[in-house]
C-alpha cells in the first residue's frame, strides 16, 4: 500500500504513506524526506543510485518529501553530511527539540489517525524559523531539468562554477551535474512508463543516444530502462518506504 498527495503547506512537498514492502526499491529523485516509522522520526538524506526498501525497521512508514535543496535549512544539516543514509532526528537534534517534534506528530496521529499532517506542520513550523538559503534552489532545479549548461547556471544565479558546486553539496547533496543527471533520468522513466519508446525518451530526455540513456538507468537505477517500463523490479521514487545503505536507525 502507497499514498500520496501534494501538500497545500509546504512549497513543493509531497505528503507519503506506506506498509513496509520487501523487494521494492527507491530510486534517487534529488529529494529528502521526514519520515515517522513506528513513532519514531528519521530524515532520509539524497540517494546517488537505488536503494532496497525495508532497511528502517517498521510496519508503517508515513513521510513528508521535500523539493530538492529545500530540507537542509528546515532540518538544520548540510545535505551532503546525510547522503546515501538514513539517519534518526535524535542523531541530529537535541533531545528536547525532538520530543516536541515528536509530541506534535503524535498529536495528529492521536486525533486523525494520519502522521503525515503532523509531518507537514513540522516541517512548516521549521521553515517559519530557518534561515534564509544560500542557493536559489528552484532555480538551480529548473535550468537543470531545462537541460542548462553547469557554467551557464552558475553565471544565472551570480556564482562561479566551484561555489555552485559547494552550495549545492550543502543544498542537494551532491553537485550540480550529478543532480542534472538525476532529474533528467526522473524525466526519462517517467516518459518510458507513460509508453513512449526508448529511442524518442533518449531525444525527449536529452541523451546523446538510446545507448547513453541505458548506460544511465543502469548506473543510477540499477536496472534496465525495458524493465523499469514494465515494473517488475516495482523501482520508482514513490515505492514505500526511503531506505537507504547505510542506515543509523
């Protein structure tokens, strides 16, 4: 069982809620997530290639996942310190903000039965407060899915090449080339599950060829294109629950 909805509070959210599956995996989306699991809370940094579902203990998982580059200044940790892992809020706060952070989730759950509203209001009530970021992010991720050079982006946004790089390790995870390889391989599965064939995806995603495009879903989602369309490693972004490889749960 998958759920989701887009959130009316948090710009660019997605709200989630899911059982624990085994033989799912999560592909990387450029994204962070919040998540409750069994009445504990726990931040999913950004993935660089699949993950296995099932990792975070836990038979019910409920998240709230934010737009790339907006979790670091809400959760308080450079992005790129929680790549590739899944880590507990009590590893990252003090112990007193968590358990009103806590206690607020479990407000919700007590009276709507649904974590994710207690998610989405945590996440609010800490963009109220954070500080402003050092990265137009939104606009970094929209000349990137426009397939903009690296070099031109950075002139856009007024930086050089090297402190675009170390501002989006701070606001994605990873630099800026890594998270255009990521959103255009979002877009190309996308396409290739709606039935548009491979060789038009390669054209319509940007890839120099259907050869690259492959070349690409292997490296980044350890799976063939072919096989991705068809569903049957039942990979994409909204298979439930994030759970990465190296795990502080």
């Amino acid at each position: 069982m998958y759920e989701e909805e887009v959130s009316a509070a948090v710009p660019g959210a997605v709200l989630w809620r899911a059982a624990a599956r085994t033989g799912a995996v999560v592909l990387p989306d450029g994204c962070m997530d919040l998540m409750w699991a069994d009445g504990r809370l726990l931040v999913a940094g950004p993935d660089t290639g699949p993950h296995p579902a099932g990792e975070v203990p836990g038979g019910a998982f409920a998240g709230i996942r934010l737009a790339p580059g907006t979790a670091p200044t809400l959760i308080g940790v450079p992005a790129h310190v929680l790549r590739d892992r899944r880590v507990e809020l009590a590893d990252l706060w003090p112990a007193r903000a968590v358990r009103r952070a806590s206690e607020l989730v479990e407000g919700y759950v007590e009276e709507y039965g649904d974590a994710r509203a207690g998610l989405e209001a945590l996440a609010r009530t800490r963009a109220a407060v954070a500080r402003a970021p050092e990265l137009p992010a939104a606009e970094v991720v929209a000349r990137l899915r426009a397939g903009e050079a690296v070099a031109g982006i950075a002139r856009a946004v007024g930086l050089g090449e090297r402190q675009l790089h170390r501002r989006s390790l701070d606001a994605f995870g990873y630099g800026p080339r890594t998270l255009g390889r990521i959103l255009r391989l979002r877009r190309a599965l996308a396409l290739a599950r709606a039935g548009v064939p491979f060789a038009e995806v390669a054209c319509v995603a940007g890839y120099a060829d259907q050869a690259h495009l492959s070349r690409e879903v292997r490296a980044l989602a350890g799976t063939t294109l072919r096989a991705y369309a068809a569903g049957a490693e039942g990979a994409n972004s909204e298979t439930p629950p994030p759970s990465g490889s190296s795990t502080t749960a």
